[in-house]
C-alpha cells in the first residue's frame, strides 16, 4: 500500500518537476545572453514572453504598482527646479539661440524656462542647451527637460543596439564608437520597438526594417540636416538619407496638435504603458522653425501633454520616442579631464554611462559639426 501511494505521488510530482526543469533551463538561457539591462528587468521580461499568461500577470502586478504612485492633482508648489544633471552656469542669451520657454505657471521658478549651455562651445556657441520647466498647472511637481540641438553645430548619429532594430543589417558597436568620443556632446534614446509599431528604420541605405508609411520618420540628411516627416517613400529612405528612425504616427505636424491623440492607455497608435496607465514617463523629439533638433522627456506624461510640451517648446512638428520609467535616457557630456557623462533627468534605472557600453536599444548620438561641413538652415 506504502508504495502504491509513494508510487502515485512520483506520477503526480513528475510533470511538474519536468515543467520546472523546463522553466529553469529557458530562464538560465534568457539571463545568460549578453544585456544592458538590470537583473530584475530581465526577469520580467523572461515572465512576459517566455510564461504562459506571463504578460497577463506582470500587468496585474505592474497596475497595482503605478496605480498606488500615480500623480494627484494638486499638491505642494516646488520651491526650486531640480538641478539633476543641470549643474552648469546660466548663460547669457546670444543670437540664433531660441526664445526662453514660457513659463506656464503665473509665479514662475528662478530659471525655470530659461535656456543653459552644456560641453563645449561649437565656432564660438553653444551647440546644446538645456532647461527645465512645469508644465501643468494641475500637477505642481512634474518638471519637463528639454535639450535643444543647433543643427549648424552639430551632427546627429544613429547607432542599432543589441536586439533593437531586431534584422539590422549592420548591428555595429551597439555603443558610441571610440573613435567619435572625443566629439560626443549628448544622446538620447531611441523610439518604440519594431514590433510595437513597425516602426522601420534604415543606415545608409541599407534597411534595418521596412519603413512603414503612415509613421513619423526622424530623418538624418548626408549632408547633415535632420527632419520629421510623415512617411510615405516605401520601404527604404533613398541614397540622399543617412540614417532614419520611425516610431508611430506624427503627434505635431505644420504646429498643430494631430488630432487623432487620445489618452486610452492601451491604445496601439501610441503606445502601451506598464500597469495600463495614462500618465507615464515619456521623451519625444521635435524640429523647431529653423530646423533644430528639440528632445523632451517628463514624468506623469499622456501623449497629449507630451505633444503640448514640444509645441510649447518652439516644435513645428514632432514624434514620440520611447516611454515608461525604463528607457527614457538624456545625457550630456563634458570633456574636461577627459570624457564625463551626465545624467539630465532622474534615472535610477539606467546609468550615465548607456551608451558608452553595448546597449539593447538603438540610440541617437550628438556630435560636435565637422568643419568644413556647414548645413543652410531651413527657412
């Protein structure tokens, strides 16, 4: 009797000792390949695509999460902007430089909209400039960062990560090259993944993924020139385009607000938030009147808001890049006594030197302008 019950209980333990040796076996695979991301952050990863229901539950898990530290309306006024990786000295306004951004608060904060320079100079201005602002009167604490590029001063990279695009053709350092380093004045990440959008891209003529038309295109020129366009070239972005990097539709277009924005958090046009809420970190990128290159990124952000926060900015037309607390990444950098990065908004997830080392996402780098090389800025 004894060893029919031992018996019946190695039938019943087996299949769940094999389902465990299976799952221990796909996990030790999934963590062991090479990534710059946390340990926590590839286990969940693991869960969601490797467990059966696993995206179901770390959604549950996630809602209840950001549910609980969603933003209130309301609330105590800051009393001073963050100087998280904006410790540089205000600087005086010079011409061709954009207009401070408005503040939007009636009592606005000591340097709150007004443009600084960071790294070095380019042909005696300033290449990059930063600043931080509120913008939304029913959420105190929220602070948006803003860089601005000076397309005359600067050159813009675009770098395949490790899995993202996922069929590049040429997957290169995954990083800034070494060779390029001594010129590096910021990078930003990338937009949404391939598959959360097709969102194609291309390098220099070769194709990473199909352009899809329809979608806002970051376009980076030969001849050094960036734009935003609604695609509708086909699947590759043609001999006289560098690089180009598609992520869902145009959320400013000719100035305007595109009119199909909405804040349903599990809309596939703009994007899914962990926990399924509205309100999440996100960055987006926009080109001013002249043709700079302007990058956001903000905490406790709709799409609506993102977009209203580019237009804010001087954006005549713009797209929203990654979202959620993981990816959004603004870093700039210095170069006295040797290479130092800065972190621009608060990230604990990533660390200021992304970019310097292989990374899984694809990247955008800014350089300081060759010379010799001179772009017309658009009128």
């Amino acid at each position: 009797m004894r060893r029919r019950r031992r018996r019946r209980r190695l039938l019943i333990a087996a299949p769940f000792l094999a389902l465990l040796l299976v799952a221990a076996s796909s996990y030790a695979v999934w963590m062991l390949e090479p990534t710059s991301m946390s340990w926590s952050e590839r286990s969940t990863e693991w869960v969601r695509n490797e467990v059966p229901f696993g995206n179901w539950m770390v959604d549950k898990v996630e809602h209840v999460f950001y549910t609980w530290h969603a933003p209130k309306k309301g609330g105590a006024q800051l009393k001073r902007l963050p100087t998280f990786g904006l410790k540089v000295p205000p600087t005086t306004q010079a011409a061709g430089w954009p207009p401070p951004i408005t503040p939007v608060f009636a009592q606005p904060l000591p340097g709150e909209g007004v443009w600084k320079s960071t790294g070095p100079a380019v042909d005696g201005g300033p290449p990059v400039l930063v600043t931080t602002y509120r913008p939304e009167v029913d959420y105190p604490q929220i602070v948006a960062y803003v860089a601005w590029f000076d397309q005359t001063r600067t050159e813009i990279g675009y770098y395949p990560g490790r899995y993202e695009p996922p069929n590049a053709a040429v997957r290169g350092p995954m990083m800034v090259p070494d060779d390029q380093r001594s010129r590096l004045l910021a990078s930003f990440n990338g937009g949404f993944t391939y598959v959360d959008g097709n969102n194609g891209s291309s390098d220099n003529g070769l194709v990473n993924e199909p352009l899809k038309d329809g979608n806002a295109t970051l376009v980076g020129y030969t001849d050094g020139r960036v734009a935003i366009l609604d695609w509708s070239g086909g699947p590759n972005a043609g001999p006289d385009v560098a690089w180009a990097r598609q992520s869902l539709a145009p959320i400013v277009w000719n100035g305007q607000l595109n009119p199909a924005l909405n804040d349903n958090p599990n809309s596939p046009q703009w994007g899914y938030t962990l926990g399924g809420l509205t309100r999440v970190w996100r960055t987006g990128i926009g080109i001013d009147a002249r043709g700079n290159l302007i990058y956001v990124v903000a905490n406790d952000q709709t799409v609506i808001t993102l977009a209203q926060i580019l237009q804010h900015a001087g954006a005549v037309d713009a797209m929203e890049f990654d979202i959620n607390p993981e990816w959004h990444t603004l870093i700039t950098y210095t170069h006295q006594n040797g290479l130092v990065p800065t972190m621009v908004e608060p990230q604990p997830m990533q660390s200021a030197d992304r970019y310097l080392v292989p990374d899984d996402r694809d990247f955008f780098a800014v350089y300081q302008r060759l010379p010799g090389r001179v772009t017309v800025p658009f009128k």
